[in-house]
C-alpha cells in the first residue's frame, strides 16, 4: 500500500454516542473553501453528476484530499467536468453532523465519529470506503506542569471536540491510568476541554491548559511553542499503526453514484501513490492548502515534524478501528452495537485490483 515512508469479526460491540455538545459556527461547524474551490477539470459528468460535495480538516493528517482536491490534483481529475464543492471541517462530530444533513456527500474524517455516526443512525447513514492516514496524534504538555504521564491528575487536557477520535483515545487513556472524567462533561480527576484545534495553541501559550491529545499539525504546533511530546499514540499501537483518517460516504450516495465514489477513490489511490514519491512537493501542497483553510501556511519546522509523524495509505486499517471503537465504549462515550457492514471496500478493491494490487480487508465488518 502507497505509504510516505516503510515504518510506521463479524460483529463487534461497541457503542451509541452521548449527546454531542451544540456545534457552533458556520454550517455544522465547518466553512466552505467558496473562491478557492478547485476548478473541474473538464471533459463528461461523471454519472452526470453536476456537483460532488466533499468534506475534510486543515490537518497534516488530511493529506490525502489537501493534496488530491487542489485544481489538477487526481481526485478532480478523475471526476472530469463533476464539479467539487468543499467543506473544511474543525472536527470529526461536525463533519457526520454535515454528512447526516445531506451537507457533504463523502468526507475524511477520523474513526470515533464514524463509529459513532454509523451506531446513532442504526447502521444506515455511512459507510467506510478508504482509509487515508495512519498515526499523527500525540500528548503534548507544558513540560513545567507535567513531567511524566503520573502528573496527569489535576491537570487541563484538551482534545479537538467531545467524541472525535483524540478524544476518545485521551479519556481511554485517564482511564487506563486509574483517572476518573466525565465524558460528556470532561471533568473529573484530570479536567478535559474540548476546544478547535486552532484555538488551542493560543490557549496552551496563555495557560490555560496543561497539554493537549491533538492531530498533526497541531502537535508539532504545540510542540514549536514549548510543549513536551509526552505521548506518541504510535507507542500504544502493534507496529506503531493504527486508524487517524478514513473516506466516507453517504450509504444513499453511494448506491445512487457508485461511478463517482469509485472515480473519487481512484484519485485518492494516486494521490497517495503520488505523495509517497513526491514527499517535499506534497508538503508544499499541503501547506498551500493549510494557508488557504486554516488561515496562515505552518512553519517548515513544524510541518516537517507533523509530515514525519504521518503514514498516508489506502488500508482503513479496520482492525485498529475495532479496538478504537471498544476504547470509546471503555471511556464511557459509546454502548453496545453492532459495527457489522460499516465498511464496504468493494469500489476500493475495485480500484486496487485494476491497479494488479491486492485487495484490503474489512476486518469481518464489511457488507
């Protein structure tokens, strides 16, 4: 499978999601790219699909739709004259809250808000296409005011949002460590704040809190500005692997378009395939994206650590998902459901095998 570097059941019981917290700003938390939308590259309609409308985050860890979405980048080339409309989201909850409204039809996003998506809607909302990314997150605190994962009680942790994917993976954690939090409200021995991903560099300069469990680049981010490293979540996985990003797609999508999913697939395999041999032109592109999506391009620094600690690959990495999905129902976010048919791999496999590459697998959760 295209990686950026060589290294890094058939039901499964997990849970149903608690009361997400009211999404503020701009359509479910997320706003559009408006003037900067890639410009479609022409040529037929792809299932004559005037528009496509996809969703994504100003992450490192998005790498595979910052750098296949810009104009002439393969996913907009393998949809031909299908215009695509973007949505950049803050958060994996948003992002399924947008999918849900019928806002995006397909979006990148992390795997605790797919699970939590597909078990509210009773298995009929999503399904996973792709992967796109392992690893990037980490546990970067004020090296002052935590020395060592001991000092974690009594503490100020935030994650991006209340059920995303580092979210789940910190209070997994605390419990593991014998801490008690409240997971809708985040208080408890360690104090958990939910709050953007760009706001939280701020907030961790002015002390207002102690660390943070957050994707790239915002760990590198955190990092520039004084913070510890203290976690890398690669440590806790077998091999360093496991699940940060996935593709998914409306299930009333996906049986209406199958030519455009399968079309957006073929041009996020080589988009990977192209980041994986083209490392330093990806990280421009990326950082032209980030500027464009979050505001201001990071530091080469910055984005050189974030990159590093990324593996962009096609593999949903399904296994990983089912452990990620029993962490969320140990932390107290999720309760008992069945995961079974949350993937559907076979437009992926489809692709993969025009390609004379072996098919990936579901992990006994595909339909």
């Amino acid at each position: 499978m295209p990686r950026t570097r060589p290294r890094a059941v058939t039901a499964l019981t997990a849970l149903t999601v608690l009361p997400l917290l009211l999404l503020t700003g701009c359509g479910y938390g997320s706003k559009a790219v408006e003037d900067n939308e890639p410009k479609a590259a022409g040529g037929k309609k792809v299932d004559g699909l005037d528009e496509v409308k996809v969703g994504y985050f100003p992450n490192v860890t998005h790498a595979t739709p910052l750098v296949g979405l810009r104009t002439g980048g393969p996913i907009v080339e393998e949809l031909g004259g299908t215009k695509v409309a973007t949505q950049v989201f803050n958060a994996g909850p948003s992002a399924i809250e947008a999918l849900n409204a019928k806002a995006v039809d397909l979006t990148w996003v992390g795997p605790s808000p797919a699970v939590n998506g597909y078990v509210k809607s009773g298995g009929k909302n999503l399904r996973i296409v792709s992967g796109a990314t392992s690893g990037g997150a980490s546990l970067v605190v004020n090296p002052d005011k935590v020395k060592s994962v001991d000092d974690l009680k009594g503490k100020k942790i935030a994650t991006p949002q209340l059920g995303n994917t580092q979210d789940a993976a910190l209070l997994n954690y605390l419990k593991g460590k014998g801490l008690k939090v409240d997971p809708e409200t985040g208080k408890g021995d360690t104090s958990v704040l939910r709050q953007d991903n760009k706001e939280i560099p701020t907030t961790f300069q002015q002390g207002g809190i102690d660390g943070a469990w957050v994707p790239e680049p915002t760990a590198s981010n955190l990092a520039g500005k004084g913070g510890k490293r203290l976690l890398n979540e690669k440590k806790l996985w077998k091999d360093g692997k496991f699940v940060t990003t996935n593709l998914v797609v409306r299930q009333d999508f996906l049986k209406k378009h199958p030519d455009v999913v399968e079309a957006v697939l073929r041009g996020s395999v080589k988009t990977n395939a192209w980041i994986a041999g083209h490392e330093d032109e990806a990280k421009k592109h990326i950082n032209t994206a980030l500027e464009r999506d979050a505001g201001k391009p990071l530091p080469d620094k910055v984005l050189d650590s974030a990159f590093a600690e990324i593996d962009v690959t096609d593999d949903p990495l399904a296994a990983t998902l089912k452990s990620q999905a029993a962490h969320a129902r140990e932390a107290g976010l999720l309760k008992e459901s069945d995961l079974s048919g949350i993937y559907d791999l076979t437009p992926l496999n489809k692709v993969l095998k025009s390609e004379g590459r072996s098919p990936l697998r579901d992990a006994g959760l595909g339909q």
